[in-house]
C-alpha cells in the first residue's frame, strides 16, 4: 500500500494550506481509517501529520505504534495525554493553516469527523483549522481505471436484473398470479447472487403510497400486493463481488396497466425534465469551468419548483457512488446539506430528483461518471416514460 504524499503535498501548497492532520479516535473518522488503511481495532487517539513542506509524521498511544509502521514514516508515542498534547505541538511545528475532517457550521456533516473537543484543542495552539472536504474528495473518492470497469458492468448487470422484475411481476399478473413488494425484493436478490453480486442493503419494490418513502423497505408484515393498475418504483444497487468493486444505482418505475394515466405521465416528465437538465448543466460546464454539487442541485431542483412541486421533492438530487452506494465524494446536493466540493474527473454519483404526493411518487435515478472529456451516464438506457406492463 502506497500513499503518494507528494501529490497530496502539491495539492496542500496549491489551497495554502500548511498541512492535513488526519485525527482517529474508536475509528470514529472513518476518512482516516480508509485513507490510512488502518488495520484492526484502534482504541487510542491518534493523528497523522502530511505537511505542505517536509516529511510526514505519526502521532499515537505507544500501544499502537505497530497499527502505523506499514505507513513507512516518522513515528511519535505518547504515554499520557499531556505527553501527547506536548507532542503534537512539535509535530505541527510552525504550521498557521491546517486541514481537518471539520464542517463549518455544520454545512457538510459528512466530513465533521472530528469531535469539537479535539478542533478545540488544536486551536489553541494558535492553528486556525480549515475543513479538509476538497482533499478527500480529491484523494479519496475518485475512481479508478479498474472500478471503472468493475461499474459498468454491475451497471449493466443491475439494468437487466431490473427488467426481469418488471417481466415477473408482469407475468404474475397476467397469470392472475398473487405478487407484492416482498416477493419482488426476494427475487432481486436471488438474481444478484446469480449474477455474484453483492449489495449493502436491500433493494426497494415500492407501489402507489409506498412510493412517497424515498427508503421504504417491505417487510413480511407490511408488504403490499401489486395488483392492476398500481403504479411501481424498483430502486436497485449492486456491486461486483470483487475487491475494490463499484456500486451502480438506478430507479425505475412502471405502470399495471395497459396506458399510463395522463396524470402519471406528466409527473413523471417533469421528474425527467429535470435530471436532464442537471446533465445538460454537467455538459455545458464541465470540464470547462468548475462545477459543484450544490450547483447542479439548484439547476435540478429548479425545474421542479417551476412545475410546482419543490415541497414535493425533499431530498438531494444525488450522492456520490464508490465502493459504497454512498460514497465519500461530492454529492448533488443543496438541500439536505450545502456541498461545494468541486466535482473532478472520478467522481461517480447519482442523479435521482422526485415528486412524491399523497397517493403516489415518482423518481429516475441514473449514474453520471465524470472523465476528462465530460459527463458520462454510465447507466444505459435512461429510463424516458413509464413502462406499460399489459401492453
């Protein structure tokens, strides 16, 4: 395992900032743990030092000093707390400006790893502390070549597993079968374990009402019956049973009926209208000039907003996607939280907008990978209209 300070240390210079001190208690900060690549259970406080200029240097109880010695650098121990708190004096030296995993005001909790107690402690030594989210999302949360591979074809797989739900529970209704949420859930899990993948939770099969709980979850006791004429959503995600592997994402819905009711439709479109005008704002911007996600959230959300329904749509726009369905980079987002991480080439995420009234919702959930030549929807086809199931 190689981490390549160097990069990270051009990246320090160029934000003027004087360095990143990665800082772990009980695995709390799970950006340190990942990034580190901290093996076991760690139970003492412990800091990581990569300045802008000189070596980088370890911090941590002597009882641990073997969790750290893989990482090939300067190792301090502390015995006490006051030993450790003289220490890390030294060890931010003359350093004025230093990144941490710290959310000002709280606007992105997603990177306020850091206990208030511990920001307190490092301030009084005269540091003013900056919130370390452009690092991360630059050094941890891009995709590799490899996963890239490993995405498209979780994408695809997911794409077809989805359009054999639709086939059963189309099946079932023609053959006057009984069918509900469950059932649909248990056989996109079977079909996973076919395919070898994996999932982290599981997927959703949401009728009418249900549809208006962006994470419903059927259970034995509450699952509903899908009958003529309900409105369906399959939300499904998955990865490759590899190592390192991607998750793909996506939503799509369908109609027991043989024509989509105009209501429907037009919802629906709307919903449409406005993921692709965030792919519009994604392609006539980037890589040219600098996007962020709360950005692309407005453009979205605006599009709902100007049909009516903002109330109707109270969640982001979308997250970001790694080796976890909610991964450590930027999400879509100016809603739930302010995210103004520049979104770079690597970065996957969602593009997920909703409507979602009393009786029935609707959403389109779709991937978008960003390369050094622009935007790219990863997974293919894009849903346009909701399907007719009896046709």
């Amino acid at each position: 395992m190689t981490i390549d300070f160097q990069s990270i240390q051009e990246f320090l210079k160029e934000e003027n900032m004087d360095g990143w001190l990665l800082y772990d208690f009980h695995g709390k900060n799970d950006v340190a743990i990942e990034f580190l690549h901290l093996p076991g259970h760690i139970t003492r406080r412990s800091f990581f030092f990569i300045p802008a200029v000189g070596e980088p240097v370890a911090l941590v109880s002597h009882i641990e000093k073997d969790r750290f010695r893989h990482l090939g650098v300067r190792i301090k121990s502390y015995a006490s707390y006051r030993g450790m708190e003289s220490l890390l004096k030294e060890v931010l030296g003359q350093s004025k400006i230093i990144a941490m995993e710290y959310s000002p005001n709280g606007r992105l909790p997603y990177i306020g790893l850091v206990d208030a107690g511990t920001i307190e402690m490092v301030r009084s030594i005269g540091i003013e502390i900056v919130s370390s989210a452009n690092i991360v999302a630059n050094f941890q949360a891009r995709i590799t070549e490899a996963q890239i591979d490993l995405h498209r074809k979780a994408a695809f797989m997911i794409n077809h597993i989805k359009d054999d739900a639709f086939r059963l529970i189309r099946k079932s209704l023609v053959d006057g079968n009984f069918i509900n949420e469950k059932m649909v859930v248990y056989f996109i899990k079977r079909r996973f374990e076919e395919e070898d993948l994996t999932t982290d939770f599981p997927p959703i099969c949401a009728v009418n009402a249900n549809i208006c709980n962006p994470h419903y979850e059927p259970t034995e006791g509450s699952s509903s019956p899908i009958r003529e004429n309900s409105l369906i959503l399959i939300d499904l995600w998955g990865k490759c049973r590899k190592e390192n592997a991607v998750f793909a994402d996506i939503t799509w819905m369908a109609y027991a009926g043989e024509s989509i009711p105009d209501e429907y439709g037009n919802l629906f479109s709307i919903v449409v209208s406005a993921r692709d005008a965030a792919v519009r704002c994604l392609k006539e911007k980037f890589p040219a000039e600098p996007v962020y996600g709360y950005e692309v959230d407005d453009v979205c959300r605006g599009v709902i907003e100007a049909a009516g329904y903002g109330e109707n749509f109270f969640h982001r726009t979308g997250h970001s996607i790694l080796e976890n369905v909610h991964g450590p980079g930027p999400n879509i987002d100016n809603r739930e939280t302010e995210d103004k991480r520049r979104l770079l080439p690597g970065h996957l995420f969602s593009i997920e907008p909703g409507i979602y009234l009393e009786e029935y919702g609707f959403r389109s959930e779709i991937d978008c990978m960003l390369t050094e030549a622009g935007p790219e929807i990863t997974t293919q086809p894009v849903q346009k209209d909701i399907i007719a199931l009896l046709m």
